[in-house]
C-alpha cells in the first residue's frame, strides 16, 4: 500500500471517530457519562501510577452543576435567563 494511500485512510478512519464521538454524545449523554465514569473509576484508585490517575481525569466526565444540568444533558442553554 502506499504511503499516501495509507494516510488518507488514517485520516478517514480519524474523522469517522470523531463524528461518531459527537453524535454519541449528543444523542446518548446518559449513557456516555457512565460510560466513561466506568472507565475512569478504575485509573483513579490509590497506588496507580500518575499517568494513569492523569487519564483518568482526562477521561472522567466534569461534575455537573446543579440537578437541572444533568435533567436535559449540560448545555445549559435553556431556562428563564436565556433568551432563544
């Protein structure tokens, strides 16, 4: 295969990724949000290495605000103070 052939594939398969990652959470954030709680849990326990604690945090999913965030999936875009 050639070189260029195999970066354009590598590209592609990136972008279907990342599409798929959006439309994932975007349609299914509850089940995402444990999906990646479930991942993160085991990186944050004591005695693992940094890096791993590290990943864990990159991959754990940010604390919600308030009970009405996580009703409708954080956007946080609606509500009487917003206009729209």
């Amino acid at each position: 295969m050639d070189a260029s052939l195999a970066l354009q594939y590598a590209i592609i398969a990136i972008a279907v990724v990342v599409s798929a990652w959006v439309v994932l959470k975007k349609q299914f954030p509850g089940p995402v949000r444990k999906a990646r709680i479930a991942l993160a849990l085991p990186l944050l326990r004591e005695g693992r290495a940094a890096w791993q604690q590290r990943l864990g945090r990159w991959i754990a999913p940010a604390g919600g605000s308030s009970a009405n965030d996580a009703a409708c999936g954080g956007c946080n875009g609606c509500g009487p103070d917003k206009k729209g």
